[in-house]
C-alpha cells in the first residue's frame, strides 16, 4: 500500500508539471503573438510611402527585425517625384555648372537613395521593391492591391507601415490600406509607426519604442549617408537630406522607431 501512495504521488506531481509547462508554452505563444512581433525567422514587409520613409521612421524597427534572423522585405510605394526638393537640387546644380533634372529623373535618384539604404541596412537586392505609384496622391485601394500581393506569397509576415494617424496624406493612406487590410482579415499582424517630427505630438498614441540594435548602429548610420551623396556625375543628389534635414537631425540624436500595434 506505502509503494502505492508513494507512485500516485509521482504520477500526480508530474501531471501538474506537465499542465504548468502547457500553460506557461501557451501564454508565451500568446506574448509573442500579442505584440505582433515574430520569432526569428519569420518574414517581415515594411512599406515605405516615400524614400527615407524606411531609415527615418521605421529604421530601427527594421534593424530590430533583421537582428532576430527574420527575413526583411522593403516595398517603395512611391518614388516621391513630388517633392519641392528638387527645385533646390537644382538651384545647386545650375550653381556648380550642371544642368537641371526633371522630374523623372528626380524620381529615379530618390529611388536609387531608396536602393543603396535598404543595401546598407542589411536587406537582400532580391528582396527590395520599387513602385511608383503617384507621389501626394496615393491610392488607398492600390496600396491595398500591393499589400494583398504580399500577403499571398507570405501569409504569416507581420506587415509594417506609417499610422494612419499620420498627418502626411500619403502616410496615413498605407496606414489606413493595412488596418482595412487587418479588419478584413487578409493580413494577421500589423505594426504602426509614427514619423520622426510627430513623436510628441502623437506619443500617448504609441507606446512601443524600439532602439537600433548596438551590432546594427552603423548600418543605421551608412543607410542615413545614402541620403546625403552628393555626385551628380553619378546621379546622386542628396535629395533625403535637403528635404527633410531636421528629422534626419532628430533620428542621428535617438536612433529608435516608435510603433504601435494598432
């Protein structure tokens, strides 16, 4: 009878340490899934509206992704020919005796500045997609069209872009192309980020802060220098940096994406 106890004992013990491991697997799964965040070597896209929207923005969320071994895409939606940027690129060409672009070829600079960054970021050539959908006026239904796209080739990535909060029009319209894409249940797991300049303005909103990873620092930083080439020879118009050089001036001071996953 004593070895009898002493075995329904054991038996017992091990079954409620087998439901304490169940438990504690399953609430894991939960955390991980919660926060939209993949195990390493999963897949994820990052939809950038404009070029310098990836590094400004969602940079260190990028280099957060690539530190954990998952497989980063870059998507370029628009190749930003609309920006008053290139009246100054080309106020400074005339001045250094080189003739004017126009738009075209404006567009296809901002797209090669898009290229080299993704590169110095740590992201596969194969992997880099170039769009051009029309720059400040951008289709919340063709975002989506590009989006489902993706999500048929990958249906279990985590899918990242602007808020929809975003004042910047174009911001907000893949923002609100990826929620609708969410509530539809097309796409599964969806990260937000606020742009650089609206950090405070939008902070009780977004409570996710991510750094650059230490290992990925300088690739952060080479993928911001792609933005300020200048060679016009080679046709490189450090067109990021005379756009915006106040937020690149922010992001050089904290190195962080600031998201959410709603």
């Amino acid at each position: 009878m004593e070895v009898n106890k002493k075995t329904g004992k054991r038996k017992k013990i091990t079954t409620v340490a087998l439901l304490a491991l169940i438990v504690c697997l399953i609430v894991c799964s939960m955390f991980f899934f919660h926060l939209d965040r993949r195990l390493p070597g999963g897949t994820a896209i990052f939809y950038s509206p404009h070029p310098d929207d990836e590094v400004l923005s969602m940079g260190s969320g990028l280099l957060e992704a690539l530190d954990r071994n998952e497989q980063v895409i870059m998507v370029l939606l628009s190749q930003g020919k609309a920006s008053k940027a290139i009246d100054q690129v080309n106020e400074r060409l005339l001045q250094e005796g080189y003739p004017p672009i126009n738009a075209e070829e404006f567009g296809a600079a901002r797209a090669k500045e898009f290229r080299e960054s993704a590169l110095q970021l740590g992201v596969k050539e194969e992997n880099i997609y170039l769009y051009d959908l029309p720059d400040g006026s951008l289709n919340t239904e063709e975002i989506k069209e590009i989006m489902t796209s993706f999500a048929a080739r990958y249906p279990e990535a985590v899918h990242h872009t602007m808020t929809y909060k975003d004042p910047h029009r174009d911001h907000a319209a893949a923002g609100k192309a990826l929620q609708e894409l969410k509530k539809a249940g097309i796409i599964r797991h969806t990260v937000y980020y606020i742009p650089v300049q609206e950090w405070e303005n939008l902070k009780s909103l977004f409570n996710h802060v991510t750094k650059t990873p230490p290992s990925k620092l300088a690739g952060h930083q080479k993928a911001l220098a792609a933005y300020k080439s200048w060679y016009p020879a080679g046709g490189r118009y450090a067109i990021g940096i005379t756009s915006v050089p106040g937020y690149f001036e922010i992001i050089e001071g904290a190195y962080q994406s600031v998201w959410s996953k709603r």
